[in-house]
C-alpha cells in the first residue's frame, strides 16, 4: 500500500471523472457491506438482534462512517487504513496494519468456504456429508480461489456485481419463505417486548455486539472518492443514512424471516440459510426446484464476495511489502499478468493450514463443522477489528497534528463531539474484540484457547515483521533507486 503522504487531496472535478451521485455511492455501500455469509450468524442472536441492530446503527455506524469519510477526503492515498495509520502513529503500526488486514482475509476465506460445503451438505445430501468431505471441499475453494487471484486483476468486477443481485434475491426469498411458514404453521420464535428487548442486558450485549458491529464494516471503501462526490458535505451524511438504513433493514428482513421458520437455538451457522428456505417453502416439487436455484445462487454468493476482497487484501500486501512494511515473498507479482501471486499463494497456504488445524483439533474433541467455522470466523474477526481501532484513535489524532488539511468533508461539532466519535466507537470495537475471544456468558476453553493461541503466533509474526521492517524499507528503496532517508519521511510523518 503506497501511502503517499505528500500527495494533497484531489479536489473535486479536477480528475476529469463524472461526480459520484448519492445513489452511486449507496449502491457501492451495500454491495461491499451486505454479505449472505453473516445472515445465519446474526439470525442465531435471536430476537434481540434487532434491537442491537438499531443501536449500533447509532452508536457505532453513524460515526464509523462519519470519520472514515473525514479522512477519505482529507487524505486520499491509495492505501486506505493503512496510509491513515502511518500519518498518524508511524510505520511501525503500518506494518501491524498491513499484517492485520491480509491475514484477516486469509482466514475469512475459509470461513466461507465451510459455509459453501454446509450448503452443499444440506442441498444434496441432506446435512449428512462426510465431516473431512467437507473439510476436503474447503480446502479445494481455497485453491480455486488463489487461481483466480493468478489469473486476472478484472475478473473480481462482474462477479462481485451479480453476487449483489442474488444477495438481495436470496434475502427476498427468505421474507418471503418465513411469512408462508408462519402463516400455515405460526411462528417457530416468539415475539414480545420481553424476548426482542434485552432484559438480561450483559449476556445479550455480549452475544450480539461483535456480530452486529462486524456486518456494519467496510464503509472505507467507498470513502475515499469522497472527493468525487458532488456535494460531500451534503451527500456523506446522506449516504451513511441510507445505507445504513438499507443493510440494516436487509439484515433484519433475513433475521426476522429465519427466526419466523427456526428457532434461534436451532439456526445452523453453516447450513441455517438452506435449512431455513427448505423448510419455510415446503417439500413441493417446485418449492425444492425454488430452493436449489436459490441454493445455487447462494453458493455463487459464497465465492463471489470473496473474489474483489482477496484481490484487494493480496494487492495491498504486495504494495506493503514493496514499501518494506512486509517480507519480500509478499511483493512477488506475475511476470505477465501484473497480479500479486506471491501474497495470494501465502493467503492460501494460511486458509489452509488453519482449515485443516482447526478441524483436527475439532475432529479429536467430537466438534462440528459449525465449531470449526465459528473458531475460523471469530478469530479472523478479531484480527479484521484490530485495524479499526486504530483507525478512529488516528481520525482524532490527524485532528489534532495537522488541523490545516483541507478536507472536502468534515464530520460536524467541536472538541467534545470529536471525542466521542473516537471513543465510543472505539470502546465498542474493542469490546467486540474481546466477545469475539471470550463470551463469559457462553464459552468453550476449546474455542478460547485455539482463539488465544493463533492470536499469540499472530503477535509473534506481526512483532517481528515490525522489527524487520526499517531493514527492509531500507533494501527496498535501495533496489528502486532511492534515497532510504527519503522514503522512510515520506511514510513515516511521526515516528513511534
């Protein structure tokens, strides 16, 4: 990721591109933010995830977006997070970042894929697929998925634009299926204010929060062609609303109808979504050609959405590493095609190794491939948070060091309001981290420990890259040329 902090904000109209419209950038919102692999995870909340929705929407969405479209105008570097990072605290927490964001994606790809081979389990075989089958067609995805990462930098584009269209097809699909179930056979959840308010208000806050805010993130990527809009004051707070109002709203719809058909207790987090529609539309011929064509298209869904997010994290890799924020193997590009394979065969090897690891570990203790999901989920959540909470304690430190900035859009209000958009956002992101770890109202020592352990090899890695890093920008601007002194001011306006 080449942050290039030396390159001021482009203004808007000089690039000679159209202005994004507010409904360009909604559209782009959603589609990066609303994803079928997190509909069974916040369904199995139960009821109060609604409410838990709701408000984070507005304690942690509303300001989220509000900063990241502040420093997406203020500083429009190609490398995102990472650049506002190393504006604020230094290489040093680049590198952390860079480190961060790659592994993220190297362990949500698997997490994915399992939902991919639960959905063919309960499609075909009827949820009685061999538990290493399964394990078997997840590591093949991971495969198949560094092949496409070879093979072009344009082939993430359509795919991801057809997995929007079936994302809301399927979503549809299940409000749809949850009103025919509840009304010939009533609702399988109750609702009243007791079961959809949290009455027991810790063990709720717990369960809910690292899901809900995990399904809000993302927003950064539309943020920086802030200066592209045609209005941004005007447009940015526009664009956040509806959203936020949109991805929440799709969210409950597929909340609300699962949990019309199942009870949360019963949602599986790897085969609930076909569970659900089988189910909800019945045992007709045309309903089961309903659902495999929606099953289908929801497995489609499955490899699309990682397809535009793995090029994405192995290109920027590849940038970190060429800076020296990263080994050198990152850096290895295609001799032809230009694409980032040595960063994709490492992103594989990782999904792999954690694949297989976690669902020994699983296999020996008579877990489920819902256990190795949700190991494999949660810790790459962990590591996706991490770079978040730096981010907004960043936002509010640029604030305060380079106050001149222009800034095509600037979130409202004074030195308080500053404040608590950094802070409560950034308590609730590490409040999350830690559910995520460690729910004290629902654990396993298993899960615990393989969270705490992969998270301890992650340090270890991330602190040896940090220490390797002046080395490394050094070799590397040597390699192009450079003045090392020079590269490391240019990436580094405050060392840590």
């Amino acid at each position: 990721m080449a942050a290039q902090t030396d390159r001021p904000p482009v203004e808007t109209g000089t690039t000679g591109r159209p202005a994004f419209r507010l409904f360009d950038m909604v559209l782009f919102s959603v589609a990066a933010m609303l994803l079928l692999s997190q509909l069974t995870v916040t369904a199995a909340v139960g009821p109060t995830a609604i409410f838990w929705t709701i408000a984070i929407i507005a304690a942690f969405f509303v300001p989220y977006g509000l900063v990241t479209a502040e420093l997406g105008s203020a500083y429009p570097d190609a490398g995102g997070i990472y650049a506002w990072v190393v504006r604020a605290f230094g290489n040093r927490w680049g590198s952390r970042v860079s480190w961060w964001y790659w592994l993220n994606v190297g362990l949500w790809v698997p997490s994915v894929y399992l939902m991919f081979s639960g959905a063919i389990s309960s499609m075909f075989f009827d949820g009685h697929l061999n538990f290493w089958v399964q394990i078997a067609i997840t590591v093949v995805l991971i495969w198949i998925n560094y092949w496409v990462n070879a093979r072009s930098l344009e082939t993430g584009t359509w795919v991801s634009n057809v997995g929007a269209g079936i994302t809301i097809a399927v979503i549809v699909a299940v409000a749809v299926a949850g009103g025919i179930y509840a009304t010939s056979h009533g609702s399988a959840t109750e609702w009243t204010a007791s079961t959809m308010l949290p009455t027991d208000a810790l063990p709720a806050f717990a369960a809910a929060l690292p899901i809900v805010i995990y399904n809000f993130l993302g927003f950064e990527l539309m943020s920086s062609a802030s200066t592209q809009m045609e209005n941004p004051k005007r447009d940015v707070p526009r664009t956040i609303a509806v959203a936020g109002a949109l991805i929440g709203g799709f969210y409950l719809i597929a909340t609300v109808g699962m949990q019309l058909i199942l009870p949360a207790d019963e949602i599986s987090k790897t085969t609930g979504l076909i569970d659900a529609l089988q189910r909800g539309l019945g045992e007709s011929v045309i309903a089961h050609v309903i659902v495999t064509a929606l099953g289908i298209g929801a497995l489609f869904c499955f490899f699309a959405c990682l397809v535009p997010w793995t090029i994405g994290a192995n290109l920027a890799a590849a940038e970190a590493a060429q800076q020296g924020d990263l080994p050198k193997v990152f850096a290895r590009v295609h001799p032809r095609r230009g694409t980032p394979v040595g960063a994709a065969m490492l992103c594989s090897i990782v999904g792999t190794v954690f694949t297989v690891g976690y669902a020994g570990l699983f296999s020996l203790t008579d877990g489920a491939i819902d256990d190795v999901f949700w190991n494999l989920f949660a810790f790459s959540s962990v590591i996706f948070l991490l770079p978040y909470i730096v981010m907004m304690l960043a936002f509010r430190k640029l604030r305060r060091i380079d106050p001149d900035r222009a800034r095509p859009y600037r979130v409202p209000g004074g030195p308080v309001a500053t404040w608590l958009i950094t802070w409560v956002p950034t308590v609730l992101l590490i409040a999350a981290v830690v559910f995520f770890v460690w729910n004290p109202f629902s654990y396993s020592w298993a899960a615990t420990g393989s969270i705490v352990a992969g998270l301890a090899v992650t340090v270890a890695f991330q602190e040896y890259f940090c220490f390797r890093s002046p080395r490394w920008t050094r070799e590397r601007a040597l390699e192009r040329g450079d003045d090392p002194d020079d590269v490391r001011q240019q990436f580094a306006d405050t060392p840590l």
